[in-house]
C-alpha cells in the first residue's frame, strides 16, 4: 500500500498550508511528512470514481451537473461531498 | 495656622488615618494585573503564533461550480444557491482543547479568495489582465504597499506554498485551478463589470489617472464591499435558524405575487425570501458538518476529559443547528459562528460584534446566578474569543490589505456607553471582558470605550490599567459626540435620541446606526443593542489631501510619475486666498469624479452580489422583505468621504501662508523648488527609512536647502495651542464636512466625512514628494487626522489636546488621535488616575476619540532589528492594535517617531 | 523660573541658576555645519580636536543677541529661558487646567521662583481670582518682607532645609540658613495663614545625610508646629545639562544613595513624631 502523508490522512488538522496537528499524538507534523502506517485516508477528488483527468493538478468532476462538467482537482478535500465515490 | 496634613488629604478626598510612623496609604500600591491567559488558551495561542496566513480554494470552488450552474436565474437565488453550496462543502477543522469552534476556511488563520469581487490581481502572474489592471491603478498601489517580514504573513513562495497577494500561502495543488475558476469570472467580477460600465461617467480618465498617482487609494465596491458596521446577533439568537426559516416561509405566503403598493421592487421580496431560507440551510449544513467532525473526533479519541469536550461540543452544534441558544457558551458559540459566516459571504474588514458585553449579558446573568458557570470559566472563554477573532483573515488585494489594514480584520469590541434608558450600560461581564483583554492581549478584538461621564469610575480606572499593560486598547470614544453624529445624520431615516443610544463602533473606529431589540430568555426581557446599518467607509476612499496640494501647486502635474492628473490651472496663486481656493476646486473634483465611479461599482455588486446572510440579521430586512440592495436595513445613510494626511496639509498651509504669502521670505516658485529637490535630501526609497528623523542628505547638496528647511520645519504647527496654524484646521473642517453633503450615493443619500487614516498615510507618504512643511519626500504623513506630525508638538499633551478641539467633532463621523506615551510617564495608580483625567478632560472638550500606545520607542527600535525577538509585541497603529512584526516598514518607522510624552 | 539666590554644589538644574536666557548645545543633533562659528560677533565658538563645538562660556553667559541660534539650521543650539507676560501664562493655566484631575493646580519652581517676586505675586493673586491651587518650591532664602506678602497668596509651599548648621549651609549652597529658619518659623507660625508647608531635604551622600544634621533638622520642624518631611534622595539627572551649558559637574560620578540608607533617615524623622515620604512617594 502507497505511504500518506499527513496531509492525506484524517488524523491530522491542518494548521496552515505546510504543517498540521497529529491528533492522535498531539504533535504539530509537517504536511508533506510522511503519516505513520495505518492513519486513515481522507477523501478526495483523486480518490472518487467521478474524478478523471492525467494533469498532475486539474480534472473533471463527472458527477457535476453543469455543462460542460465542471472541473475538478485531485487534491480537494471531499469529506463534505454528497457525491464522492470511493475507489 | 499652616495646614495639617490630614486636612490637606481630606481635601484632595485621600482617606489617609494616618499614625506618626505609619504605613503609606493602601490606595497607592500598584494594582498588578495577571497576564497570563488560561493553559488551554496559551496553547491554542501558541499554535496561533506559528500559524501562517493561509489561503483555501475550496469555498470559491463550491460557489463557483454551484453558480454556473444557474446562469438564468434571479440573481438573488442565484447567489444564494452559490452560497449554500459553498457553506455545505467547507471542510470542519477542529483542534483539541477549542471550546469554540468553526472556522473560515480549513486552517486556523485560513481564508479564500472572490474572484467574484475582483479576479485580477492573483491572475496576474500568468495572465494579459495583468496589463490591463495596471493601466487601471490598483496595481501601483500595491507596489507602496510593504508589508513587515514576519509574523504569519508569507511575502514570498517557498517550497510547495506559493505566495499571493504578498501575505497568503496557498498549497501549490490549488494554484492551476485557483487561476481556472478566475477566468471563469472575467468579464464579469464585480470589478470587470463595474469597469465597464463606470467608463461611461464623464471624467473617467480623470479618475484613472486619480487613482494611478495614488490621489485616491482603493476603488470601493469590489474591495471590501461591506464591513466597518456592528454586526446584530438577535435574529439567530432569539428566533434559532429553524426559526428564521419559519418567518421567512410564513412571510412568503404573505407576499408572494404581492407588490404591496411598491411596483419597483415589492415584488422581489418573494425571492428574497426564497433566497434567505437557502443561505440558512447551508449554513445549517455548516454547522452540522462541524458537528459530525466533533462526534467523529470523540470516537476517536482516547482522553476522557477531552472526548467529554468534543461531545459537548457535537450537542452544542446540533443544538444551536436549529434553535436558539439557552446558555452563555451556546450563545458564544452561536455568535461566533454567525460572526464567520457572515465573513464568509462577502469580502469583509471591519465586521464589528459591538457590545457583545450587552448581547450576552441575559446568558451570563442567568447562568451565573444557577450556577452554571463561573466568572473564571467566562474569563477563559473570553480569552478563548480573542484567539479566535485575531485568527480572521480578510482576503482582499495585497494593497487593501496591508496598505489600509496591515494585515488586521478590526473585530472590535465596544464597552460601555449607555443603555436603552440613558443609563450607564456598563454590566460586570464587561468588567470581564477587560481583564480578559489584560490576560490575553492580543490584537482582536480591539476594545472600544465608549465613553459618558455616566460610567462607573472603577470600570474607567480598569480600562485604565489595561491600558498600561501595553495591549493598545481600548481606545475612548465620546458618546455624546458620536450619538450628536447619529441624529444629524440619520435623523431623515428615523434615528433619534434613544436609538443613538444602541450607538457602537464599527471597524476600528466608525461610529455606525444600531438599535435596540427585546431578547427573551426563559421568560425575561432584555433590551441588546445591535447594528441597523449598512457598511461605513464605502464611498470615496482615502483622498490625499498633500497629494491633492501637490497637485495645486505644480498645476496638475504630479511630481513622482509627471503625470498631467487635473487639467490644468494656469493660476499664479500669488495670494494665501488663491492657492486655498484651487485646492478646493481639486478636491472637489475629485470627490466628485470618485462618488460617481465608486456608485457604479456598488450598484454592480447589488445587482449581482449582495448580501444575504448579513441581510437577514440586520432589521429590519426580515420583517420588510428587502435585503441590502433594496434598503432593507434601517440605515442607509452611510456613504462616506475619507481624507488623509489632514495634519500634512494643514502644516504646509501654515508653512506657505507664513514662509511665502506673510514673510514673503522667499516666493512660491523658490518653495517648488526646494520640493523639487526634497530639500536636498535622497528620498526615502533610497535609504529604505520613511520615518523623517532617518532621512539623510544628498552627497551634492552643498547644504543650499538647509535654511529654508529648517524656517519651514520651524513655521507654526498643529498641535501646539497655537492659532496659526490650528485655525487653518478649523477652516477645513468647517469647508470639508459640510461639502459632504454635496455628494449622493447610489442609495439616493448624502455623504459623510470619515477621517481617519488606517495605514493609508505610509502608502500615500510614499508616492508624495516633499511638502512646504519640511516632511521629506517618501516619508509618512502624520497619522491618523488629529495626531501631531511626529517631534512637532512641543508643548505637551494639553496644548495638543486644545488645538485637537478647535473644531466640532460632531460634525464628522469619526476623528482619531493617536499619542504615544512613555510607560514610565504613567506609573502606579497616580499614573493611571492620570490619564483617566486627561481622557476625561478631552472627551469633556468635546473630542471624539483618543487612544494611547504604551511603548517605548527603544523597544520598537530593538523589535525592527530583532523580529524574532518580538513576535508577541503589539502596537497601536490608526484605530487598532497590531503585532509589530505584521506592519509595514514605513508605519513601523513612523511609529518610532512618533512623539512620546514623558510626563502627563 | 531662572535665577536662584543659593548655588548648591550639587544642584541638578544648573540652568535655573541663571538670571538671563542661556545659549545650550545639543552635541547629539550638532552636524558640524560651522555657520554659528562664522556669524558670532565674539569669536566665541570654535570646533574642538574632536570634531564638536566648544562655546566660549565667558562670552555666551552676557551674550544678549544670540546671532548663533539664527543660523543653527539643525536644532543644536537652543536658547533656554522664555519670556511670558502673565496675561500669557495665565492663558497656558486656564487651558491645561481643563486636563488635571480635581487634585490639578499651578506650581512655581525654579531656580528660585519667588526673587521674581513682583511677577509671581501678580500671578498669584491671579491664581487666587480663578480659583487656581497654588505651590511654590522655594529655597525660603528671600527678604521677610517678600516672602510673606507672597504666601499669603500661596496654598502649599515646599521648602528647602538643606543643612541645619549656617556654615555647613554656606559651604554647600554658598549662603548660610538664618534667613532660611527665620523664614519658615515666621510663616509656620503665622496664625492666620491656613497654607501647608512641607519641608524637604535633598539628600547627599556625606555632605548632610548624618543623622544629627536629620535630627536637628526634624527637631526644628517640630519646634515650628509641622508635621511632614520630604527627603530627596541625590540623582545625577541634570548631569547632561551640565555639559549642554558648557559647565562641569562634580557630582557626575556620584551614586544616589542607597534604599537602606533612606529608610533609615526615615526612621530618625519618624521617631521623632513627625511623618516622612521618601522622594515622590507622597499623597499630596
């Protein structure tokens, strides 16, 4: 299985755009640091069935109802999303 | 017989029982006030301290998406559907230990940005707009817009965070679809759209070039549409959104197809309505997704005391989700998510709660009194709020943000005034909420006093000693003055005597309408004042008024860019008279080109872009149907004319009226040029100083200038009880507030002046070469609109005070005086009765507002060259209290120079 | 107000000893510039090996035209000394008056206030008319005549006694004490003056800090029916105005005396029966 990074997991709260809070541990972890084993993943588009699209950073949400579809990225956060599909 | 020192005692009212030998009196030891916040409030602070400010794609992402979707639409739906979308997705992020919860974006000092306000400036990287927003001025504002290194703003990309605006980080993921869901809004942003439309007012190109030479800093209607207002808490506190939900469906029956004698718009209550009861169910959806990441959080958590918390804090979610609050913390946690949600909606700075001491007071009474709570527990939440509201970022255009606001979002908190009867207003929980202040300062929120002599002396006594602990606050503003303001100016819409008395203030210092509402709380009535108003500061921003002189006297022709800005006048201006006279026709125009312009802005973002959420709490737009854009709130009267550099101008006045029109020790031509040459001096870019005293000589001045420097640095200065110069301001204030009057916003009301400078006399200093008083090119006006300019004021805070007077202040919507006193000039008890006394003698005077910031300038000097050092030091800068390290280089120098007084 | 009758060896605002306004130079702001050298009549002013401006003092102290101060373009020259007119100090009154406290009221110190005597008397009675509180620092040490015409206009008055013996008095201030004790006694003693007069000592390591020149001192005190004294400790604060008027400071190197040793002067004025504040620290 892949290695997260804390900022994939849900066992960390953001605190700003390069480091968070463990919760489990309470220690303040970079973001891009890897998470220990067995942190659960978050949702995110890059996880959704309804997410495609090659570019490293940009895609399309197949779920949206405009047209043409709406775009999407990988790295959104989905946990609020009514339509999120995991893989 | 000589007196006895009992009877001198007796006289002075000092209870002294004195016995040969005995101990000094009680009444003068030092009061020490504790200034550490509780453990769990310093650790959610520490993680504060080493927050960056960090900025989100996820709310514009929702609204965005959800927004497209509609395109045929009413646009009042339209934007409501955007919204609740928007509400529904944002992702919940709680920490451990918070006991108040919800935040703006998914970081503890998070924000987004509005490409549906202003797509332009973090586009600019990659795109042709960039010319284009250039040509149309706010861009060079931001380039005199320097922000300090330090403290949480990221003024550069490292890593993977790439910097926008000079101050946000934003996750190099989001960046390539930030900059799509931009151009999905070009063409049609409130600032592209009102650009298109306010062409078409003649003088246009007057205004670009206006704005291009920084005359006028920031557009108004797509900057920070709303804002600098008293937010109004009772709707969700007395009805619950369930509640208002019900009111909203109740009132739809009852109007729907109706025009009700209104063929404008009476019919689009309907809509409005609709529109309301959408924004409160993703609101709901908000709250509610908190509540499940709480409850999610407890499952896992292993501490009994902490999942104890999260569990309370789920119920209390769910609980406030539908219904009103019952107990003191679920009215906290009801205000402070109403505060952020309205935030959320709009591009805010300035959002005040008000007297939030008064709105809870009926939750704190009732719960202390069955024992529910105790005043440490409140202490703690209070201190807990002010880790919260400094956390608000405002995601605005790098030169809104730090030219006007240095990186502050001004939550203030008023205090005091009077209550609904004329009494006193003041209860104990404010009592608590300036300790608080005291044992957690930090700078949100700023306190605001506002003062009557009607107020308990023990409560000033304690705002005074919060004052000495350095925190900046509070600031004291004259009731009666402010409440004077409120009846000329609102009276046509209803405002009178009692309704003044609801006065608060809005943002960091703009006296704004509110008014009273009866709160029901297990079967008492309590009677909370709350905001009725529509934003302040909007309408015309900052006019430099040194700028604006500049102007006069080199015939239109800027003197930085060379640049024609006004046609020119071809005066000789050979009389004091002649010269007075063309900068009013100047100034005139340019208020007049700016109101027409800016109007056409807000009118774009009525139309496509108006409140909803802040509407609904607002009276009377529930009961009258009408939101913001149809003067559903009681108050529409608050368009405004802001000035700075009014001191600048006034001393160079002085200076051309003695040097060159009376002495006639040398004519204007000679005057122009010594400008011209800065004196001799290099410009402060140069040398990277914008404070006067750091200025040095250029190496080929051979000192030609040093005489006419110094006779101009020596002619008669504000601030020093002398006529000359104080009555010059007193002839401007008598012509500037008045001329006001001539000017209609697009709500069909008269303006206001607004005189306070916020940080805007650093940016506007910068673009202004030298000016007849002797200030260098580059460097600060004097701040605020009645602080002396730096080292000019030589004769002691009283003579200050007396020339600050000189004018009616009620006469204006706000003044500001800022001064800057030694810590050891207020020792002790004595120290502080002091200053109560002083504060006193210039309210009584009839003086609007003053503040004091307790620092010595050593440390200042030591903060600049040690930042590390000092990342909890706070000052006051123009209306707030700021961490030092967050401000701009120019303001910091100009703070250091600022007169200290070492003796009250 | 300039002038003072006395010339204490330790006195820490030199520039009150003199009756005319006095030419001081600010080093810190003086660029060098050498217009003053060049434009004054006498030849007085001249740079040092040092780089900085020396002021012929024998010169400057009679100078009355001051041509130096007009072509100072950078604030390092400074005239000391103001002239008012009492209609103009009495406007500077009746505006800070709205700034004080209820406890608020006018002090005249020098220097030695009351060698203006016809000044002062004006602007006393003046106080009196605007319901202003008056006080004077004074050093007692003028004609008897003058001073209790003055004080009858006077609410509180501070007085020096600097040393109980009249020749130590003379050594230390240049003048001996029998006018200063004739002074106090007649007015403490006046039986229609309802003033309060607290006395106070400046105090100077080893020249009158022993406690037999305090206990005399507070023996004194008593015998004259008052009840208070002041004792100021030494502070070398006025050392740097010693050097802006071209003048040298012998007490420049002198500590101020310590905490203990305050307390303990306290003491011998408290076991005499009267009360005694220390520097500042008073309620009145």
């Amino acid at each position: 299985m892949e290695k997260l990074t804390y900022r994939d997991t849900r066992n960390y709260a953001p605190i700003d755009v390069t480091k968070g809070m463990d919760l489990l541990t309470r220690e303040i972890v970079m973001a891009d640091a890897e998470a220990p084993e067995g942190y659960e993943p978050i949702p995110k588009c890059k996880l959704c069935t309804n997410f495609t699209g090659t570019d490293t950073f940009m895609g399309t949400c197949e779920a949206s109802m405009n047209e043409p579809k709406f775009i999407a990225y990988p790295d959104m956060v989905a946990t609020t999303c009514e339509m999120y599909q995991a893989m | 017989m000589a007196k006895t020192l009992k009877s001198v005692l007796a006289d002075a009212g000092i209870p002294m029982d004195f016995e040969s030998g005995g101990q000094a009196p009680e009444t003068l030891t030092d009061r020490e006030i504790t200034r550490e916040p509780h453990p769990r409030v310093q650790k959610l602070k520490d993680i504060f301290m080493e927050s960056l400010s960090s900025a989100s794609n996820e709310f514009p992402y929702w609204y965005t998406r959800e927004y497209m979707l509609h395109d045929s639409e009413v646009p009042v739906i339209r934007r409501a559907k955007a919204l609740k979308s928007a509400f529904s997705h944002s992702t919940p992020v709680i920490f451990p230990g918070e006991l108040l919860t919800m935040r703006k974006a998914p970081y503890v000092r998070g924000s987004f940005p509005m490409p549906w306000l202003s797509e332009g400036f973090y586009m600019a990287k990659e795109d042709e707009f960039y010319q284009e927003a250039l040509k149309r001025g706010s861009a060079s504002v931001d380039e005199h817009s320097k922000f300090g290194q330090g403290g949480g703003n990221v003024p550069q990309s490292f890593g993977k965070v790439i910097s926008i605006a000079g101050k946000f980080g934003i996750r190099q993921e989001e960046v390539p679809a930030l900059l799509k869901l931009a151009k999905l809004w070009f063409g049609k942003s409130v600032d592209d759209l009102g650009n298109k439309y306010e062409q078409m007012v003649p003088g246009y190109e007057t205004k670009e070039k206006i704005m291009r030479n920084i005359v006028c800093m920031f557009d108004s209607g797509f900057t920070l549409p709303q804002g600098r207002e008293v937010i109004n808490y009772y709707y969700p506190l007395e009805y619950g959104f369930d509640g208002i939900i019900k009111i909203a469906k109740e009132m739809k029956a009852k109007v729907a197809g109706r025009a009700d004698g209104d063929g404008m718009v009476g019919m689009n209550r309907l809509y409005n309505y609709e529109a309301v009861i959408h924004v409160i169910e993703g609101v709901q959806n908000w709250i509610l997704n908190y509540a499940k990441e709480a409850a999610r959080l407890e499952a896992l958590e292993t501490c009994a005391r902490q999942k104890k918390e999260y569990r309370e804090m789920a119920e209390r979610l769910e609980w406030i989700a539908h219904n009103p609050p019952r107990t003191f913390i679920e009215a906290f946690q009801m205000i402070e998510t109403v505060h952020i949600a309205a935030l959320n909606e709009d591009a805010i700075s300035g959002l005040a709660p008000g007297r939030i001491g008064q709105v809870l007071y009926p939750y704190f009474e009732q719960d202390i009194a069955a024992g529910r709570i105790t005043e440490d527990e409140v202490i703690e939440l209070l201190e807990l709020d002010r880790v919260y509201k400094t956390s608000i970022d405002c995601f605005a255009s790098v030169g809104v943000v730090g030219g006007v606001l240095s990186g502050n979002t001004f939550n203030t908190v008023s205090i005091g005034g009077l209550d609904k009867n004329g009494r006193s207003a003041v209860n104990r929980l404010e009592y608590l909420i300036l300790e608080a202040g005291a044992t957690n300062a930090m700078p949100q929120s700023t306190l605001a006093l506002l003062y009557d002599e009607k107020l308990p002396e023990d409560f000033l006594m304690l705002a005074m000693e919060v004052i000495k602990t350095g925190a900046g606050y509070p600031a004291f503003m004259n009731t009666p003055i402010a409440q004077e303001f409120l009846v000329n100016q609102y009276g046509h819409e209803g405002m009178d005597s009692e309704e003044a008395r609801a006065w608060a203030i809005g943002g960091c210092l703009e006296t704004s309408p509110c008014t009273w509402k009866p709160l029901h709380l297990n079967g008492r009535e309590y009677w909370i004042p709350g905001g009725a108003g529509q934003p302040t500061s909007v309408g015309v921003h900052f006019v430099s008024m040194p700028k604006v002189l500049e102007l006069t006297l080199f015939n239109g022709i800027d003197q930085n860019t060379g640049e024609k800005v006004y046609e020119p006048h071809n005066r000789s201006l050979d009389t004091y008279e002649a010269l007075e006279e063309q900068f009013k026709k100047y100034w005139k125009e340019t208020v007049g080109v700016l109101t027409l312009t800016n109007n056409i802005q807000h009118d774009i973002w009525r139309k496509n872009n108006m409140a909803i959420f802040s509407s609904l709490l607002k009276p009377d737009c529930l009961d009258n149907g009408h939101l913001i854009n149809e003067l559903g709130y009681r108050y529409n009267a608050t368009f405004n004319v802001e000035s700075t550099g009014t001191i600048t101008f006034v001393n160079s006045m002085a200076a051309l009226k003695k040097m060159v029109y009376e002495d006639r020790e040398l004519n204007l031509e000679e005057m122009k040029t010594a400008l011209k040459e800065n004196f001799g001096f290099r410009d402060a870019h140069e040398i990277n100083s914008f404070s006067l005293a750091d200025q040095e000589k250029r190496d080929d001045s051979d000192n030609r200038w040093d005489k006419l420097h110094f006779k101009a640095l020596q002619s008669p200065k504000y601030g020093n009880d002398d006529h000359y110069a104080d009555s010059i301001l007193l002839e401007w204030e008598n012509f500037f507030c008045p001329d006001c009057k001539n000017y209609e916003s697009l709500y069909g009301h008269t303006m206001y002046p607004c005189q306070i400078s916020v940080s805007t006399h650093g940016a506007m200093g910068s673009a202004t070469i030298a000016s007849p008083d002797g200030r260098l090119s580059g460097t600060t006006f004097a701040d605020a609109s009645l602080s002396a300019y730096p080292g000019t004021d030589k004769n002691g805070p009283f003579a200050l005070l007396n020339s600050a007077t000189v004018w009616d202040h009620s006469m204006s919507q706000n003044c500001q005086l800022n001064i800057k006193v030694h810590p050891s000039a207020i020792n002790g008890h004595e120290g502080a009765k002091k200053l109560l006394d002083l504060t006193r003698a210039y309210m009584r005077k009839g003086g609007f507002h003053i503040q004091y910031n307790i620092v010595d300038s050593k440390v200042l000097k030591a903060a600049q060259e040690h930042p590390e050092n000092y990342r909890d030091l706070m000052v006051r800068v123009a209306g707030f209290t700021q961490y030092w390290v967050e401000i701009g280089k120019g303001v910091q120098d100009e703070l250091i120079a600022r007169t200290e007084y070492e003796g009250v | 107000m300039n002038g003072c009758p006395l010339n204490c060896i330790w006195c820490c605002n030199p520039e009150g000893l003199f009756r005319s306004q006095v030419i001081m130079y600010k080093e810190s702001k003086c660029v060098c510039c050498g217009n003053c050298i060049k434009r004054c009549p006498h030849g007085a002013v001249s740079i040092t090996s040092e780089g900085k401006l020396s002021f012929n003092r024998l010169f400057c102290d009679v100078c009355q035209t001051h041509e130096c101060l007009d072509t100072c373009y950078h604030g390092g020259i400074e005239l000391i000394g103001k002239i008012y007119t009492p209609d103009q100090l009495m406007r500077i009154f009746q505006r800070d008056r709205q700034f004080w406290g209820p406890g608020g009221g006018v002090t005249f110190s020098g220097g030695e206030p009351l060698i203006q005597h016809a000044f002062v008397l004006e602007m006393l009675k003046r106080c009196k008319k605007a319901y202003l509180h008056t006080c004077v620092e004074t050093t007692s040490c003028l004609s008897t005549d003058h001073y209790m015409t003055l004080m009858q206009y006077v609410d509180w008055v501070f007085t020096d006694l600097k040393h109980m013996d009249s020749e130590k008095h003379r050594e230390l201030t240049g003048v001996g004490n029998a006018l200063i004790l004739k002074n106090i006694e007649t007015l403490a003693r006046q039986a229609n003056w309802d003033g309060f007069i607290v006395p106070r000592i400046p105090i100077i390591p080893d020249l009158n800090d022993s406690d037999g020149n305090i206990g005399a001192t507070a023996d004194f005190v008593k015998s004259i029916g008052l009840e208070v004294i002041n004792v100021l400790p030494f502070h070398r604060f006025g050392e740097s105005k010693y050097r802006q008027i071209g003048k040298f400071y012998r007490f420049a190197e002198q500590k101020p005396p310590l905490t203990e040793k305050m307390q303990h002067i306290k003491e011998v004025v408290e076991n005499r029966g009267l009360v005694c504040f220390i520097g500042s620290d008073t309620p009145f």
